[in-house]
C-alpha cells in the first residue's frame, strides 16, 4: 500500500449477476491495497445482486434505473432511449456528487450508462471522466463493444474478445481466492462441511440459481460415488432440492442450496463439476482445481470459450449438457478422482492457466490513469 494518498474518487460499475459484480469488487479491494485514501463507489441496479454482495463487502452502493437492451423487436425497444436518458441523467448525478476520477466499467446493463455519463456534459460545461472497460468473457457483449469506442484504457481477460485495443489481463479475483493455501485450509473445510478428513471430495455447482441438469446427473450417481469412497459437496441453487440416501461408508453426500464460504468448498474438493461462466473459471483454475466444465447450452455459446484456454492446457474438460449424465460421472469423473497423479498434474495445469494478480494490475492502471488526468 502506498504512503502519498492521492484521494482519487473511483466508480467501479458492474451489476446485476456475480460475473459483473465479483471482478468490480476485486478491482475495489486491490485499490484499496494499493492506497487507502482512494475512494471507492460501486455503481448498480435494485434488481442485481449487488445490493447484497456490495454492502457485505463494504463500499457505498448507489443505484442507477436499469437498462435491459431488447434483443428483439418488441415495445421494450421503443421505450429504450428513455430509459437511457432517465440512467444516464442519474449515473451522471453520481458521478458529480463522488467527484469521480476514473470509471471502471464491466460490461452489462449498468455499465453502459457510466460509459455514456461519463463524457463531457451539453456546451462543455462538464469535465469527460476517463474510463477503463474490462470484458471478462471470450465474446465482448454490446455494452463494452459501445464503451470500448471511447475508453482509455480496454482490458480484457483472454485475446481476441473482439474489443479494439484491448490489453490481455486476465479476470479480477478477490484475494481470498487467489491466496487460497487449499492444503492448510482441507481439514477445516471438510469439518465445516460434515465431510470426511480423508478421501476425494467432488465439489458441484451451477452458479448462484444452480443448473438442473448438474444436479441430475451427479446425484442420479450418488451410490457409485459412495461406493467409490468419493464424497460430494453439491450446491444446488435455491430453488432446486436434491435428495440422496445416505450411504453405509464413510463416504457423505451434502448438499446445500448455497454456498457461502466457497474459498472452503474450493479448499474442500479435489475435483469441480461447473457451469463455465468467466467467474467460476477464472476462481476454479485460480486454485488449482481439475473441473469439468459443462457449458450453458444457451446464448452465444460464450461459456465454452471461456474454459478453452483452461482446458487447452490440460487443467479441465469441456463437457456438452447434452452429453452430461450420471454414466459420464461414472466413467469419466469417478476414475478421475481415484487417480491422484492426474488430479496433481492437471491441478498444476489450471493454476498455471489463470492471472492471479489481474486485480492488481486492473488498480495499478486505473490509478496511473486518474494521476495523469
């Protein structure tokens, strides 16, 4: 942390799901390392998860009308330039009540109001703010292709995003992931947890609503697992329930809606069956962690994109939803876990796909930005 206290006012934006919020708020904390006197101010919706996360961790939210962008011809599309003048109008209130230097944006229905307020005002008459926009996806979304036009500085997390300029940085995480000591914190983690102290855990989840399909294929596998001597730690997602007999080994099934200590669910398990958003890749490869990464089957099939580089350097596998099916877990994932050589080996490979210190660097640039303005 630096000793001169440069008093910068920083927005960063990224709202709505934790893909945008997480790498926000590890760029905060990593500002916040590097000089306490910087001020920070999240930028967000009341429908984001924000309004949890952002509080917890905190900083000051403030919020901003949403702006969904129609991805057809419907009424929504006519009452769009509303809404954008009714979000812009107030992003800008914002940005003159925290004095902003610098604005962080990160994709997504909240970001793409800061890139617009953040220009000069009618005749003039307010100053530009410069922006730095991060894509942590392997295809940018429209809201950082419009803000990386007029942006001074574009990261993004893997080459070829399809953003102009943009700088390969990799994904902000939050330290508590990058500095995970997974082997000083397993005997913790399993007891908090109900896990057995010995034997290989597989750690599942679908993201924050969990994912249907993981659920039935890992569970509908419960008995070989626990005849194999494999634990499961199974996050769910709140709306789905998942309902295992216990077996006669030692081997558990737990599962749970949520996860909230996941640093203790990643220092728990010794394999990872996932969706494969940006986040959870760049947090499972972060630590170490083999992974099988299963792909929403839907939109612009960016998912998959996001593992490549992962699996391409043997730290994971990319599984079609289709193909995923209590059989796969049981020919593919159960020998996997009996096999510590390979779980060592592509552990290795995964820790050494990732950019551990991308947060870091993402504050380093933004404070060089907001010291040259």
């Amino acid at each position: 942390m630096t000793t001169e206290g440069s008093g910068l006012s920083v927005i960063v934006a990224g709202g709505g799901t934790a893909g945008h919020v997480e790498p926000a708020l590890a760029v905060a904390d990593a500002l916040r390392r590097l000089d306490d006197s910087i001020r920070v101010t999240a930028l967000g919706t009341e429908r984001g998860l924000e309004t949890r996360l952002v509080p917890e961790r905190g900083y000051p939210l403030e919020l901003i009308p949403p702006v969904p962008l129609p991805r057809k011809l419907t009424a929504d599309l006519l009452r769009l330039p509303g809404r954008v003048r009714a979000s812009v109008a107030r992003t800008r209130a914002v940005i003159d009540a925290v004095e902003a230097d610098v604005i962080v944006g990160f994709g997504g229905y909240v970001a793409l109001p800061a890139y617009l307020a953040a220009g000069r005002g009618v005749l003039r008459r307010r100053r530009a703010v410069p922006v730095v926009v991060h894509e942590a996806n392997a295809k940018a979304g429209i809201a950082n292709k419009l803000g990386a036009r007029r942006a001074a500085r574009v990261l993004a997390a893997v080459p070829d995003s399809g953003l102009p300029r943009a700088e390969v940085v990799g994904i902000p995480v939050r330290a508590a992931i990058t500095t995970l000591d997974r082997a000083a914190l397993r005997a913790e983690a399993r007891a908090h947890f109900g896990l057995p102290a010995e034997g290989p855990v597989l750690l599942v989840f679908g993201g924050s609503q969990g994912a249907r399909s993981l659920n039935e294929a890992v569970s509908a596998a419960a008995q070989q697992l626990a005849a194999a001597g494999i634990s499961v730690l199974h996050a769910h997602g709140p709306k789905n329930t998942v309902e295992v007999a216990e077996g006669e080994g030692p081997a558990r099934y737990v599962a749970v809606p949520y996860v909230s200590r996941m640093d203790l669910a990643y220092a728990a398990a010794d394999a990872v069956v996932c969706r494969s958003g940006a986040m959870t890749v760049a947090e499972v490869s972060a630590v170490g962690l083999p992974a099988f990464y299963v792909p929403l089957p839907h939109g612009n099939g960016e998912q998959e994109f996001n593992a490549r580089p992962v699996v391409a350097q043997g730290g994971g596998r990319i599984v079609p939803d289709a193909e995923l099916s209590a059989k796969y877990v049981i020919d593919e994932v159960i020998p996997l876990l009996m096999d510590p050589a390979r779980l060592t080996e592509m552990g290795r490979a995964a820790a050494g796909a990732g950019h551990r210190d991308a947060a870091d660097e993402v504050a380093r640039i933004v404070v060089e930005l907001g010291r040259g303005r």
